[in-house]
C-alpha cells in the first residue's frame, strides 16, 4: 500500500515529537562487529480512531515501512465495526472498544482500557479522528505521552450536531490554529 502524502506529514510528525522525549532507558545496546551500538527500541503504539481509519491505516503503513520506529500494538475504537476496526482485525492487531455503552455489556470502562493499554505495554495513545472524550484516568495513565494527529477542537466547537465539516468550519472561522487537547492535557497534568 502507497503511503499518502498526508499520511507521510502525519509519521513524520509523531516521529519528531515522540523523538523529542525519548529517555535513556529506552535504548538497548548491541555488539555489531566487536563494536557497540545504541539503538532506540521501537515504539509501541494504540491508535484511537472512531470511521474509516484512513490515518490509521497511514499510520500502520508507515511503522511497517520504517518511518515510523514503533509497532500499532493496539486499535481503540467506539465503534465495533468501523473501517479502522476491520482493517486491524485483518492486520491481526487487537481491537479494543471503549467507551462502555450504558445499556450493553461490550466496551470497557475507564479503569479497564487503562488497564488493557497497560497489558500491550503502550508507550504513546495517538487520536486518529476519534470522536469520544478522552477519560481523565487516560491522560494521568499516560502523562506527555497522547498525540492528537487530528486536531479536534471539540472542547471548543462541539454540542449536538458539530461533526465532520460543521467543525472545519467553526475552526476556520475562529481563526483558531491549535489542538485544545493539548491545552486540556496540560490543565489536567498541572503542567
């Protein structure tokens, strides 16, 4: 599968940033040839998507091309059958649904999907156009580590009936040139 350009912009982008906090104890050393390497471990990656996943799949095409140095080790998704969920089934990575529905016994709960991420080892949560709140419990779970690759102004532009183009409009014309998300998680971290 050809990477798009778009798709390109958006691996680059999470390679810079997630590049930019890599610690010590993330590199292994290796003898190649009598001499010693440090190499930085791959990345393990949950991608949150709510349609048709096209940045996930972006996503996917680029770690298995190298662009990308991590692994998707998981999907999130509100929406059990959604593209992005098919496509992953099909490229064998776990599926998780969250948020729990009221009156169903599939999804997870807050605590759980912690938990769940926690049992893949996730090193980074990037949101790919879901369309959910992000739980408080997630983002103290996962401090400096969840990317918004879809910036979602939905603390800002959302209410009933704010979707797909309504949103792109209301942004255009606030001027507004940022993720709220990012503000949002340094409010909760006190950061």
């Amino acid at each position: 599968m050809k990477i798009s350009k778009s798709g390109v912009n958006v691996a680059t982008s999470i390679y810079k940033q997630a590049h930019s906090i890599v610690a010590r104890e993330d590199t292994i050393t290796v003898a190649d040839n009598g001499v010693s390497k440090q190499l930085i471990k791959k990345k393990k990656l949950a991608v949150f998507v709510t349609g048709g996943g096209s940045n996930f799949r972006s996503i996917f095409e680029a770690t298995l091309q190298g662009i990308v140095h991590g692994e998707v080790a998981a999907l999130v998704t509100n929406k059990h059958d959604c593209g992005g969920a098919k496509y992953a089934r099909e490229q064998g990575i776990p599926v998780i649904l969250f948020p729990k529905a009221k009156n169903s016994s599939e999804g997870l709960s807050d605590e759980d999907l912690v938990g769940a991420l926690r049992t893949y080892n996730i090193d980074f949560i990037l949101l790919a156009r879901y369309l959910k709140l992000i739980p408080t419990e997630l983002v103290r779970a996962f401090p400096r580590s969840i990317f918004n690759i879809h910036p979602s102004l939905l603390l800002a532009f959302g209410g009933k009936g704010y979707y797909g183009i309504k949103v792109h409009k209301a942004v255009i014309a606030s001027g507004a040139s940022f993720s709220v998300l990012k503000r949002y998680i340094a409010v909760i971290s006190g950061k």
